[in-house]
C-alpha cells in the first residue's frame, strides 16, 4: 500500500522541519538570548514540593531517554546475537518503560500542581511556560499511553518497524511505509515528541543544552586563611587593607 501524502509530509518530511527548527532556534536562543538561556528557577518561592518533583521528573525522563534510544538505536539483530530473546528483551522495556514513565509523568504533575497553587510561582509563570506545559505533558502522556496499551495487549514489536523507520531518517532515506503502518498511539506519540523538540528552543526546556562543561576545567579556587598569623609580611598595595574579621 502506497503511503498517503499526509504520510509522506508526517514521517518522510517533517521530522527534518522540527529537528531544523531544533537546531536553528538554539542557535538564535544562544546568539541572542544567552542570559536567558536559564531555567528560571522558583526555588525561593516554594521548596518542598520542588524538592519532590523535579528529581522524580529529571530522573524518570533521564531513564525514559536512555530506553528510547537503546530502543530505536539498536537492531533487534545486536539483542538476539547477545542471547538476549526478543520476548526478555520486550518484557524488560515494558515494565522499565512503565515504571520510568509512571515516575516522570508523577513528577511533571507535582510540578504543574505547585506552580498552579503556589501564588507567587503561578504569578511567575508565562504564557511561553503553559505552553510548553502542555507539549510537554501531552509528549508524555500519549509516550505513556503508548505504553500502558502495549503492555496490556503484548501484540506489538516496534522494532520491526518504528525504530527502523528512525534509523532510515539519519541516512536521509525516510521509510514512510514503515512508520505509516504502526499503531496510531504510537504515531500520535511521535508527532507529539517532534513538536515538543520544535518548540524546545523558545522554552525553558532549553536549560537541558546547557551542560556545564566550562566546570570541568574551570581554575582552582584560592582559599586565604584569615589568621592574623597567616596573613604573611607582604606590602600592601595602595588603596587596600587587611581585614580580621
């Protein structure tokens, strides 16, 4: 059966678009808007639920990510020449699937929650931020859905044909055949994903390129001890003095 156009556009075109929109806007955020490239932390306005929800939502979508690209990255082939069977390996990406999405999705509710009754958090929230909200929840409740009905039927394999479909994109040979006959959540599920990457940039979502690599070779720091004894007998510069406090 010969992909509809809407098939075509949907998995052979644009996922090009948002990954563009992807990279073209972090490139915009960083040459314009590089001090606002920042989370825009609410710490001081509230802290017990924070402190809850976001390690359970940083932590479950750190796994949730790990399992999508072990899943979409490696061939079915790679799994089976490692004795690892087709129905271990399915039964073990379920329920770590599920387990990761049930901590990620509990964390973004207790964070929406607190910034929702939380008066000065809500009042610092954007329109830009309910808006991300939104892609961002919907990303993961259809990826959860998704999910939950495939544990529930157990009929499904989609390394057969959605990671496939994934790996064609990178070689820019897009089986939209592929991608067209899977399930619809998991159609819905990737066109959700790909429309939370195109807004990314312009959110604060955008806090997750910001790595802080300078760290890791950032200089030493001196600590000079305040003893009197352990000031030394060097001169002072003009303009300074010494303190004891």
């Amino acid at each position: 059966m010969m992909p509809s156009p809407i098939d075509i556009f949907l998995w052979g075109a644009f996922p090009y678009i948002a990954v563009a929109i992807l990279v073209t806007g972090l490139i915009w955020r960083y040459r314009y808007d590089k001090f606002g490239w920042t989370t825009r932390s609410s710490e001081l306005y509230e802290s017990r639920l924070l402190r809850w929800g976001s390690p359970m939502f940083h932590m479950g979508l750190l796994i949730v990510l790990l399992g999508h690209l072990l899943g979409l990255f490696v061939p079915q082939s790679w799994t089976s020449a490692i004795g690892l069977s087709e129905n271990i390996y399915h039964s073990l990406a379920l329920w770590l699937g599920i387990a990761a999405g049930v901590l990620t999705y509990a964390g973004i509710v207790l964070l929406v929650w607190r910034r929702r009754t939380t008066g000065p958090v809500f009042l610092a929230t954007t329109v830009n931020d309910k808006i991300m909200y939104i892609f961002l929840v919907a990303a993961l409740t259809f990826g959860l859905a998704a999910t939950l009905i495939n544990a529930a039927t157990l009929h499904y394999n989609y390394r057969i044909d959605l990671s496939p479909w994934v790996r064609s994109l990178f070689v820019f040979q897009p089986e939209v055949a592929l991608m067209a006959r899977t399930p619809i959540e998991y159609r819905i599920h990737a066109i959700s994903g790909l429309l939370l990457f195109a807004i990314l940039p312009f959110t604060r979502l955008v806090h997750a390129f910001a790595a802080p690599v300078q760290y890791l070779f950032r200089p030493y720091i001196v600590y000079r001890a305040r003893d009197p004894q352990n000031i030394g007998t060097a001169a002072l510069r003009p303009g300074w003095k010494r303190s004891d406090v």
